[in-house]
C-alpha cells in the first residue's frame, strides 16, 4: 500500500475487493486513487444500508463529517434491515449533530 500505484490499477484493485465484498479493503485503493465520485456512491450504499461504521470511514476519507440528516437515514436504513444496534447508534450520531443530547 506504500508503493506508487497509478489511479486507474487503484481504482481496479479497489473494484476487486469491493466484488469480494470487503468494502473496507477497497477504500484505501479509492482513496489512493483520489476516486471521490465512487467513494460517495459507496457512501450512499452504505446510508442505505444503515452501515454506520462504512458511513464515518468513507466520511472521513472524504474529509468531511456526517450531518443530522444523514445519520437519521443511516439509522431508518439499520431498522429496516433490522440492525437495531446500529440504528440507535446512528440516532444518537443525528441527536448529537442536531444540537439535541442522545439518550445513553
């Protein structure tokens, strides 16, 4: 991973992980590669899927920080895929970003 890589293996290497299902493994590779239109459809994805630690991961990587509104998405996409852990930890994310004190 310290070694030059061109963007466009990156990208290929990153794709290959994400095939294998191991999004995590393809991140680095999307950001080595400076894909941020593909980190955000993976951002997307993971909101959908209510996948909070995909979503501060590929936050981070992008520089940026979740708001309100995207951690209540996150957590309605963790209750309908019945991750109830993961959706109450999103809506404590919401309530914090939202100014409001989440319930412990």
């Amino acid at each position: 991973m310290e070694e030059a890589l061109p963007a466009a293996r990156a990208r290929e290497v990153a794709e290959a992980y994400l095939a294998d299902g191991r999004p995590f493994d393809a991140l680095a590779f999307l950001a080595k590669a400076g894909d941020a239109e593909r980190l955000r459809a993976l951002e997307r994805e993971a909101v959908a899927a209510g996948d909070v630690f995909l979503v501060r991961e590929i936050a981070g990587l992008l520089g940026e920080t979740p708001d309100a509104a995207t951690w209540t998405a996150v957590a309605e996409g963790a209750a309908a895929g019945g991750k109830e852990v993961f959706a109450q930890e999103a809506r404590r994310l919401a309530a914090a970003r939202s100014g409001e004190r989440g319930r412990p």
